[in-house]
C-alpha cells in the first residue's frame, strides 16, 4: 500500500468512523493522462453508519470533504462507492 493510499484511508476512517475502507490506487491506469501529472487516480470503498439515511450525492460530499486538500493537491481521480452497513 502506498503512502498516498494510507493517507487517504486515515482521513476517511478518522472523518467517517469508517468501519471498512478500501482505498485502489488506479494512477498506473492513467499514465500518459494529462491530469496523471498533478495527482493519483483512485477508487475507494467505504462503509460508514454515517452513510445511513443520506442518497448518493450527499455521501460523495461527504468523502469529498473528509478528504479536503487532498482533493486539489494528491487526488486528480475519484471513484467512489458508499455504503451503511446495513447496505453491505
């Protein structure tokens, strides 16, 4: 696991009280891929009982702002899959 991806885990367990985290970095993907130069492809799936209760939009905010700066500085890419537990 990269230093990037266990960044990105730590901020999402510690913002989300995530119960489980995956965190793919997908960056090999993209080589060549003009954004690949200003930060790393990613997809992530995280399961948190904050989810409950919120639709699609309103949970891709809320990792969006768990992540913060990470968002415009080491993640070009995010693909994200959000769940409650009682989802999985």
């Amino acid at each position: 696991m990269s230093a990037s991806t266990v960044a990105i885990e730590q901020q999402l367990r510690t913002a989300l009280a995530a119960e489980a985290i995956e965190v793919i970095d997908e960056s090999a993907l993209h080589v060549g891929h003009a954004g690949a130069r200003e930060g790393g492809h990613y997809a992530v799936t995280v399961v948190s009982q904050q989810f409950a209760g919120k639709n699609p939009v309103e949970r891709h905010r809320m990792v969006y702002a768990a992540l913060g700066d990470a968002m415009q500085t080491r993640i070009h890419a995010l693909s994200i899959r959000a769940f409650s537990p009682e989802e999985i």
